[in-house]
C-alpha cells in the first residue's frame, strides 16, 4: 500500500540545512523517501519506534548517520506518513 508522504514545515528546513552541507546524500535521501512511500517496513529502512520525548513517533535510517523522525497519520481518509524531522 503506497502512502503519502507529507513534509512539517520542520522537516523542510531540517532537509534544507542538511542537503546545502551535504548535497552528494539528495539522491540516497530521495530513494529513501520513495521506499518508505511505497514500504515503510522495509528493512533496509530499519523503520523503528522512538521513545522518551519522541515516544509514539517512528524513525527510519536514511544514510549511515541520518535519521528521519516520522508519525503515520490520517490524511483524506488514508495512511499517512509526516516527516517530521
């Protein structure tokens, strides 16, 4: 089941900050991004719950040192995902 991926307006500035220092990761975090649309499982995705402050939040990898922070949601009557940071 193929979900929409929406983006905090945190996220954004998060990924702006992170790809002007960072540029050669855009493809490997696009990939990322369409896996975790179309199988948010996926083990290369290594997909797993947050706890503490971000407890009821999920993370998945998205390169060797970083992370997306996201919550499944309802968005237009069907499974979303915001990415949150």
């Amino acid at each position: 089941m193929r979900r929409t991926l929406l983006r905090s307006p945190a996220f954004g500035h998060d990924l702006g900050k992170w790809l002007k220092r960072h540029l050669h990761t855009a493809p490997s975090i696009e990939a990322t991004l369409e896996e975790l649309s179309a199988d948010a499982s996926h083990s290369s995705l290594r997909t797993h719950k947050l706890h503490g402050s971000l407890a009821g939040c999920w993370a998945c990898s998205a390169g060797y040192d970083l992370r997306i922070a996201l919550e499944y949601i309802q968005h237009e009557g069907q499974e979303a995902i915001l990415l949150l940071a």
